[in-house]
C-alpha cells in the first residue's frame, strides 16, 4: 500500500491554520465548526454563505477571518435600493483629460463580505455572478481581472423575511458552503459575557495578528490541490449527487458543480484534518453543507415540513460507504 505519510509535508498549513484559529478564538466563543468550514473554504478557492439570526456573530468571524489575511478587505451593506454598479463599479467622466474613467466598486478586494445578501434585489445579486465563478468584472464591455485570492462570504437572516429577496439558484450554486450559524450553548453565552465584559464590550482589530498573504494562500491551495483522492471515493461522491437528481423527495437536483465543490471541500478537510488522502468522513462531513442550497425539494415535501438536511441524511445513509 501507499505510504501516506510522507508524500505531502503539511506541517507548515497545520501551524499555520491552528495559529489562525487561536487567534479568532480569543474573539469568538464557540462556533468551532464554522471556523473550521471558513478555513476549508479559503483552502478550497470557495465563497461562503453564512446564515442565522441577527447576534450569532456572523460579521464579526468574516471581519476577523479578513484580519487575520494579509489582503484587502471591503464590506459591502445589502440594501433594496442597492444598484450593480455600486457593487461592480462605474464610469465616470474625468473633465482633466476629457475622457470616462472606470472607478472600481468594492468587488475589487480580496475578500468581500456582503452584509444581508438577500435585501437587494435579483439585478444587484446578479452583478456578483461573474465575480464569484470566473474571478472577473465586466463593465461596458471591458473585461478587469479581479486580484487573487477572491473569496466572497454573505450573511443573511433566515427568519426575517420582510423586504428581502430571494436568491437565484444560479447564484447559490456559486457559495461552496452554506454554513447555518447556531445559538451559543449555556456554557458559550456564559463565556461571552464575561469575555466582553472584560474587554469594556469592545473588539480591538488593531491587535488581530495577521498569518497570510496572498502569496502564502496561493502556495496553501496549490498543496491541497495534491491530496490524494482514490477512484472509489471519486465514485463516491458521484453517487452522492446522481441521488439527488433522482430521489423521490427533491424537484431540483444538485449539479455537476456540486461533484466538484464536494471533492475540493473534502480535500481541504483532510489537509485541516492533518492529511494528504481524503477518507470517506470527510466526504460526509462537508457534503451536507455543500448540498443543503443547491436541492430544492418538492411541493409536498415542503408542505410535510421535511427538511433539507434530512433528505441529504438519508441519501448519505442509502449509500454505500467505500472500505
């Protein structure tokens, strides 16, 4: 058999990662999972749909997250009156040389949260689609390379449903993750408290220490793109996303992007995980969060109040594990 251990070093991405980690942890109580999911994503080259109510800390981890990268951070505020070229940017007429200049729009970062995607209208949302799949904007049929790494994280509320739009299939396929944001535990809200209390209920950003550039993340990505993956697991995962075109309880299927953001995912969860081969858990650790936005059940289903998650559990469960 293969000698794993020693194909790929990754003790340089495991200090690395656990150093970042810390960091966000003397900030944020809990929320281990999603931090995990963050760091897979960056790893991965996906963006990153975070969801839960209002409180749960979703752009205080995506501000720190930003903080602890050496890279160009912009946030952008989702609003209805909210246009494309706020997002993309504009021409304008520059009266000293008599001629229309191109002023970028805040798409032109590195890593760019937008603040309650879901309350701007479909035309606006749409202006992201180019950016998140090819890494590029076009305006007035000029093409600008976005500069690399490019990640978008997105929060939205799910309960709140006043004044918010939502969000076209084409679009959510482009977030690698949708990561439901919880409640903290007893024990977490404890530590929250005192935490801010101690802190005079404020968040220094200037003492957040950076541990990436864009250099380093290049060269990460570039590492787990190597990890090994078995033709049994590639099987795997196909089975996987055949099943939801196919199963009785789903209306839309996922797509053969689906099969692509499950195996890089997986990829990058083993490398967290401290290994260069991903194992048949990492496949089902990260497929719920890739599937549970790209299947839409049927009619019926919704009306039983049948979950998403519980029909990708039942999927996982149909089949077969490789050995």
């Amino acid at each position: 058999m293969e000698n794993f251990e020693t194909r790929i070093d990754l003790s340089g991405i495991n200090q690395t990662t656990e150093a970042l980690k810390h960091e966000i942890g003397k900030y944020i109580v809990g929320q281990q999972q999603t931090i995990d999911l963050l760091l897979m994503a960056l790893l991965a080259d996906g963006h990153v749909l975070l969801e839960g109510v209002p409180g749960v800390a979703k752009t205080l981890m995506t501000k720190l997250l930003a903080k602890t990268i050496d890279a160009h951070f912009k946030r952008i505020q989702f609003t209805p009156d909210l246009m494309p070229s706020d997002v993309t940017g504009t021409m304008i007429y520059n009266s000293k040389i008599n001629e229309f200049e191109f002023k970028r729009g805040p798409l032109f970062a590195n890593i760019v949260l937008t603040d309650e995607i879901n309350r701007a209208p479909a035309k606006t949302q749409a202006a992201l689609f180019e950016a998140m799949e090819e890494r590029q904007i076009t305006v007035d049929g000029v093409t600008h390379i976005l500069d690399s790494p490019f990640m978008v994280l997105a929060t939205q509320n799910p309960i709140e449903q006043e004044g918010t739009y939502r969000l076209p299939e084409a679009q959510l396929d482009r977030f690698l993750f949708k990561i439901e944001v919880s409640y903290p535990n007893l024990e977490e809200e404890k530590q929250i408290l005192k935490t801010f209390h101690q802190n005079k209920n404020t968040v220094d950003f200037s003492t957040v220490k950076s541990f990436l550039n864009a250099n380093t993340i290049a060269s990460l990505r570039q590492t787990v793109k190597q990890v090994h993956v078995e033709e049994n697991l590639m099987s795997y995962i196909a089975q996987i996303v055949h099943e939801t075109r196919n199963h009785s309880s789903i209306l839309l299927g996922a797509s053969p992007r689906a099969s692509l953001a499950i195996m890089n995912a997986s990829k990058a969860c083993a490398t967290l995980r401290g290994r260069d081969f991903i194992s048949p858990d990492d496949i089902k650790f990260v497929t719920p969060h890739i599937l549970k936005h790209r299947i839409t059940l049927t009619p019926e289903k919704e009306m039983e109040g049948v979950l998403v998650t519980e029909v990708i559990s039942q999927i996982l469960e149909k089949i077969d594990v490789p050995r």
